[in-house]
C-alpha cells in the first residue's frame, strides 16, 4: 500500500494549490473564498522519486453553518487518522496566526509525524513568516511555492527523512 500524506492547514494556505502541484493536475479546487474544499480529494502524487497518495483536506475551518463545520472537520480528523504523514501548511507571507496555533496543537496530539511547510515563499519573500514556523514545535519549517514551484527539492527531502 502506498504512503499516505495528508495535507493539512487553516483555510487559504494554499493546500489545494499544493495538492494539485503534487497530482500534476486540476483535481483540487483552489479559491480564495475559505472554506471551498468541502470534500475530501484524493490522488497519485510524485515529487522528485517519492510516489505517494496525497490527501487534500478541507482544512479545520470555521463554516457558517455548525452540521457543515462538524463534517469537514470530521473529514480532516478521518485524513490525520489515515495518514503515515501530515503536511502541515502556514502561508509564509501571514506569519503564523491563532489558528495555525489551534490547528497545529490539534495534529501534534493525534500523533502523526508532520513536516512543517511555509508556503508562499516565492523568491524568498515570507522568510521571517517561516521563520516563525519554529513557534508551532514542529520542527524547521521548509519554505516552498506550491503556486511557482519552488522548494519541491527541500521539500521531498524532509518527507523522504520521515516516511
Ligand atoms: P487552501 O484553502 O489551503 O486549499 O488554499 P488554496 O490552494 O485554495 O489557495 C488559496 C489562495 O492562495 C489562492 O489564491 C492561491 O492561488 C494562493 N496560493 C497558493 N499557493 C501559493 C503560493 O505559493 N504563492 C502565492 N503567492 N499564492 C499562493
Ligand atoms: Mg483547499
């Protein structure tokens, strides 16, 4: 069976952005409403040698209506259930903010090993927003741009190291 990794993150990270780079195509829905990836999307990721399956999530957001929330929050606890690895997202321009906190106490208590990713670092732009990563205690943050494909090197490495 192949490795699983899930790719988990507050809203508008840039996890669908992500997933679709990895699977080479538009599976995921990318918007800059949050809250847009409602279901959870599977597919057959490559990056560098590794071939894994990669799970896009919903994200841990808040939804306007509580049976909504309670369904993709679900969904994304089911995915950190399932999965060998959690890529866990910040927006590197942002800097880490109370959700990412939330977020990131959420999946270093379900155990799962996580790499840290600060995305939006095109042309090392955000560098003091990932460096800010180090805060959430899981470890040293790599710097990539899921949308200019940038990092995917660094970023196949520290999943290689964990899987
Ligand atoms: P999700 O809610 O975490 O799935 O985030 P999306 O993948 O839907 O992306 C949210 C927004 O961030 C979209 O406008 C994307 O185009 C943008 N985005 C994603 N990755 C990058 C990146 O590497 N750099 C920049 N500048 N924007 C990005
Ligand atoms: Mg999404």
């Amino acid at each position: 069976m192949p490795v699983a990794i899930a790719i988990v993150g507050r809203p508008n990270v840039g996890k669908s952005t992500l997933f679709n780079r990895l699977v080479g195509r538009k599976l995921a829905i990318v918007d800059d409403r949050p809250g847009v990836t409602r279901d959870r999307r599977e597919g057959d990721a490559r990056l560098g040698n590794l071939r894994f399956t990669v799970i896009d999530t919903a994200g841990l957001e808040v939804a306007d209506d509580a049976s909504l929330l309670g369904r993709m929050r679900a969904q994304t606890e089911a995915a950190i259930a399932s999965a060998d690895l959690i890529l866990f997202l910040i927006d590197a321009r942002a800097g880490v903010t109370p959700a990412d906190e939330h977020f990131a106490e959420v999946v270093r208590r379900s155990g799962v090993p996580v790499v840290l990713v600060a995305n939006k670092a095109e042309s090392r732009t955000g560098e003091a927003g990932a460096y800010e990563g180090y805060a959430l205690g899981l470890g040293t943050p790599v710097s990539i741009s899921a949308e200019h494909n940038e990092g995917m090197a660094d970023l196949a490495e520290a999943i290689a190291e964990q899987v």
